[in-house]
C-alpha cells in the first residue's frame, strides 16, 4: 500500500500483468476460427479451418509413430502434453492440471482445497440448537403408505380420457444412428423433368418492318376504321409506319407494355409438355361382327298401310302375329291381316285413340283401345268357337263379381256382335289413355293417362272387375310403367327416374337414374334381367338392372327425339324409333353367363315415314314370331318391315 501523490489517499497497486501469461484467455489469437463444429469433417481435407482473415490453416506436418516414440524418449516433457483438436498441435499441460489429473487417477477429490479430515460440526447439539431442525420420532403416520382415493380418482379420470382417445400420448423421438449435421450441397439429384421452356415471342413480320412494302401500308380510311375499333377488336395492336431511313426511326412506344404481357404470360400462363400419341384411329373403334352374319333381322319394307284421317300413334300385335290392330287421332281403329295389308274390320269410337293393346293370353283373343276418360274391351271377328266363348266368358261372365266402392266404373256394352264388349269409364278429367300394359298372364292391365294427378296410374283386374291406384303420392309425372316379366315387380318411368317397385312387398327396390331430361318411352328385355330407356334428348340407355342403377352403356344414333322401343320377344333384337323419320335396328344378345357383357350391335337403318308437324316414328312393334317389325307414323302410315 502506497499513498497517492494526487488525492492523498492509500492506494493498491498490482503487479504489471504479463500478455503472454497472466492475461484472459479471450485474448488470446486463436489461428482456427472455425468455431464449436466436429473436426472430423476435415478428415480427408489438407486444411483444418479457416484463421480469422478467412484463409485457410493448413494441417501441421505430423511424423510416424517411430518419430513419436523417439520424441518421448529425448524430451522428458513430453508426457505432459495434449492435443489440441483445433489446431492439431501438442499443448504443454499446466501444474495446476497434472495435479487434477494425478489425482482422478488416484481416486481422489479433483479439488486440492478439499480437506476431507476437517472438524465435524455439531448442527443439533448444543444449547440453543435443539430445535433449529423439525426432526421428530413419532411413529409415521398410516395415511403415508396408504393410497389416495382422491388420487385413485384423479388416475382413473385421466385413464378414461386416454381410452376415449381425448388425451393422446404424443409420439417418442426416435433417436437416429446419422449424424446430425449433413452437407446442404451433397443431396441426390431431383427425379422431376426440367422446367418447360418459355414458347419464343413471334417474329415481326413485313408490316413491323420500317420500310414496309406499299400493300401493307394502310389507307385513310383503314387507319380511320382502325383507331374506332377497340382495343380487344383489333385484329393487330400497331399500324404499319413508312421511315426514309432507320436513323429516323423513333423509340417503340408499346415495348414496356408489351414485355409486361410478356412477363404475365410466362408468370400465369401454365406450361404442360404433353406427349403425342401415334394411334391409328381405327384401332379405336371396337370390332364388332358383320351384320350380314347376325340375320335374320328387317331390312325392307314389305307393305304399308295407311290411315287417310289423322296421325297413328299407337299400334298392336296379336299373341299369334297374325293381326294387327291400329288407331289414329281421329278414333278409328283399323284391324288387318299383317301377311297381305287387308282390312278386316274398322271401329269408330267417339275420341282420339291414344294407346291400344292386344291381350297376352292365348286361350282367349281381344284387344283394349284406350281413349280419354275410357277403356273399351274389343273382340275380334272370325275367331274359332271354342276361343270365342272363351273370350265372351272373361269379359262377360254370367254371373258378374261384387261391385267395390271404387271411382274406376266396369259396364258392359250392348250389342256383342259390334266387339266391344266392356267398358272401364276412368274418373272424370283423367284425360287421353296414353299408355296400356298388360301382365305375362293377362289378368291385370295397367294404364297411365295424360293427367298430372296422382290418379294418372291404374291397375285393373279383369276376373274380378276390380280397379285400384297403386299409389297415393309419388314424386314427379309419370311416363310410363310396366309390370316385370318374371318378378312381381313394377316399373314406374316419371320425367327422369325409373322406380322399381314389389308389389308383393309394397316397397320401393331401387331408383335408376338414366341421366335423361325427359324419359319417353321404355321396354324389359324378355329375361327380366335388362333395361332400355329412351327420351326426348335422342338418349338411348342400357341398364343392367342386377349391376347398377346407373346406364351400363347409352346409345346416340339418332338425330331427333326417340318416341319408341321395344325387345323382340324371342330373337335377340330391339328397335328404337325417332321424330328424325327412321327405325333403329339393334342387335343385342344377352348371355346367361353374369361375367359377360351383353352385344349391342347396330344392324340396320329403316327409312320410308314422312316427317310431318315435327313428328316422326311414333310407335315399334315386333311381330312375335317373326323377324319383322310394324311401324307407326304421324304421317299415317303403319309399314311392316320383314327381312
């Protein structure tokens, strides 16, 4: 201690630090900057870092282990060292060091102010001290070692929640075996293409040239036209300028706007590199067989005849195919012989004729014309005497079944010599009868009439004279319906669905959706196992009613609305027939076993009715023995079609 000469005051004064010694370590010039990073990644390097101008320390030059061994044994300090790994260099070890380091080999404290024979002080004895600690001997208690209800409580709450999936454990980090440092620069390369070049900008043309040709330049009139024109109108975005000289030609006014086109074309616009197929187009189109090895089938028309007042809509073949019965909108309904086209007998009824259909049975002949409001029961002339009474015995038994409470009215109709025998007055405002189906066995018809009520659909029973709506309520118009040729089902057609129904179950079975806008007509193949709808959009589907409810394959073939269709009974044919005039002739063979697809194979276009007022093939029939096909047409005519 010294006196200050300035303040007066004692002063300390330190011994004069050494830099090389006694100063921080932080002082020190570390020549490898690289920082706390494994050393091995300079393994296969010939530098170990970078000193702190950035330039790179080279690695020191070591010797062999015989040079190693010559140095320990010529210097005696050389046991005292250690490598330093960031300079790969041998540091001398300080005293203070080696004395902490004898001593871990020596089992001892690492520490030499440690002294472990120091005096024991006395903590709890004394005068004064024996309370300092809470140390008690009472026994435990026994709340100690037995369990919590109020924890056993708070456990099982946070077990529920963990098998209720409300506490989920999070995930435990699996420690990988690699390092955890990679190299950014080392990663494999991408397997995505290249990115797709930009499509080059057009080359100018004559008319950007400065001296363009004379024909290019445009006239007063054309540069007039061209400035009234809008922007998106243009057909191009500049007018073609005449320069003497390319000296005198200004700085282009549209290239800031035109390169920021450029660029949002290139920024927006999607660039997709597609491959060019080379497919011959004929190996698209499916191979089907000849139609020349799929006959017979109709392919010429063979007679026609003719209705002289009014549109034939609706046209019927018997059971036999020896007769058919058609109607027009006048109310005549014609019967004729279908091998010659003669006229066996004609019936006047008192409205438009808007369905007719033959009977299915074959102990017993006649036919129901369906016209507004009414039902009328019609026998045939010139019938055997056993099929006649037959017949006489169904419509008009001796003994009539119990009237029911119904709106649906059954009498019979005086004068059995005329042929019309019974007549089924539908409720008032039912309008025109615009579909008749009959059952497989020939006891129950069904019709739909043009009404939009609820009331547009009955089932009739003619052993009993019953009649009854099958349903209260149902979604939507409907079209069409028809009773399943094996199941106890009916098929309902409203504008764009088809529902199946059980009738012995009373439920709906499934829905079809066709995808059709307006359904026009329907038909079931004879197996009951297929489908084809029609509709006013020259939609033709195909549904498989055991796969899906959904069309198996849709036809467009014709040009114009399709007003009909029908499977043949017993050849694998079906026809379709169009507003455009022309008959559709289709092969479609469906085989028993479920793994095959049906063949549909179109065979045969039929021209030879008019189109008039819009209206073209109205109605198709197969003849049920026979190949042949009889239309019906607005232009009046009703052909037969045969092969």
């Amino acid at each position: 201690m010294i006196v200050s000469e300035i303040t007066g005051h004692p002063k300390r004064v330190y011994p004069e630090i050494e830099p090389d010694y006694d100063s921080d370590s932080s002082t020190e010039d570390d020549p490898n900057r690289v920082g706390d990073i494994p050393m091995h990644w300079y393994d296969d390097l010939p530098h170990i870092g970078y000193d702190i101008n950035g330039k790179r320390v080279l690695r020191p030059a070591k010797g062999n282990e015989l040079d190693k061994f010559l140095e320990t044994v010529e210097d005696p300090t050389s046991w005292t060292t250690a490598l330093d790994k960031n300079t790969q260099l041998d540091k001398p070890l300080s005293p203070e060091e080696l004395d902490i380091i004898r001593r871990l080999q020596a089992g001892e404290n690492p520490d030499a102010g440690y002294d472990p024979y120091e005096p024991t002080v006395e903590w709890f004895t004394g005068k004064g001290k024996e309370e300092v600690m809470p140390l008690s001997s009472a026994p435990e208690p026994k709340r100690r070692w037995l369990p919590s209800k109020w924890e056993k409580q708070k456990i099982m709450k946070i077990v529920r929640a963990i098998r209720q999936g409300r506490i989920v454990g999070s995930k435990p980090k699996m420690a990988g075996n690699g390092p955890r440092f990679y190299a950014i620069w080392n990663e494999p390369s991408s397997n995505q293409p290249p990115p797709l070049p930009a499509p080059k900008p057009h080359m100018p043309t004559h008319a950007e040239s400065y001296n363009p040709p004379e024909e290019y330049l445009p006239t007063g009139a054309e540069r007039k036209e061209w400035e009234n024109t809008e922007l998106e109108d243009r057909e191009h975005d500049y007018l073609p300028q005449k320069y003497s000289a390319l000296r005198l030609v200004p700085a282009y006014d549209q290239f800031i706007k035109q390169r920021f086109n450029r660029q949002l074309d290139l920024y927006l616009a999607p660039r997709v590199q597609r491959t060019r197929l080379n497919i011959d187009p004929n190996s698209l189109i499916p191979k089907l067989p000849s139609p020349s090895s799929l006959r017979p089938f109709p392919n010429y028309c063979s007679l026609k005849y003719t209705h002289t007042n009014g549109r034939v809509r609706c046209v019927s073949i018997s059971p036999d195919g020896a007769w058919v019965v058609s109607g027009d909108e006048n109310g005549i309904v014609s019967l004729w012989e279908v091998n010659i086209g003669h006229e066996v007998k004609r019936w006047t009824l008192d409205s438009k004729v808007g369905a007719v259909e033959w009977c299915p049975r074959t102990d017993a002949n006649y036919f129901v014309v369906g016209t507004y409001d009414k039902l009328h029961f019609i026998i045939p002339p010139n019938l055997p005497l056993a099929i006649l009474r037959s017949t006489q015995s169904t419509l008009a038994p001796p003994t009539l079944p119990a009237v029911t409470q119904s709106s649906v009215k059954w009498s019979s109709t005086p004068g059995i010599e005329d042929g019309v025998v019974l007549t089924i007055l539908l409720p008032a405002a039912s309008g025109l009868s615009r579909q008749v189906t009959w059952h497989r066995k020939g006891d129950y018809l069904a019709t739909v009439s043009s009404s939009e009520s609820q009331g547009s659909v009955w089932i009739h029973q003619v052993s009993r004279r019953h009649s009854q709506a099958p349903f209260k309520k149902i979604k939507g118009s409907v079209q069409l319906v028809l009773f399943h040729p094996i199941k106890p089902h009916f098929l309902v057609a409203t504008q764009r669905y088809v529902r199946v129904y059980n009738l012995a179950e009373q439920k709906l079975i499934k829905t079809l959706m066709p995808g059709i806008k307006w359904i026009s007509s329907m038909d079931i193949h004879p197996s009951g196992d297929h489908l084809i709808v029609g509709g006013y959009d020259k939609k033709l589907c195909w549904f498989d009613l055991e796969l899906n409810d959904k069309p198996y394959k849709v036809l467009r073939y014709h040009t114009r609305a399709i007003r009909s269709l029908q499977f043949h009974p017993t050849y694998p044919l079906f026809a379709s027939s169009s507003d455009d005039g022309s008959i559709q002739v289709f092969h479609g063979r469906v085989y028993s076993d479920l793994m095959t697809d049906p063949l549909i194979v179109p065979l045969k276009i039929l021209r030879g009715h008019g189109v008039s007022d819009g209206l073209g093939v109205l109605q198709v029939k197969w003849v049920s023995k026979q190949p042949w096909l009889v239309s019906a047409g607005a232009d009046g005519n009703v052909v037969v079609w045969c092969s």
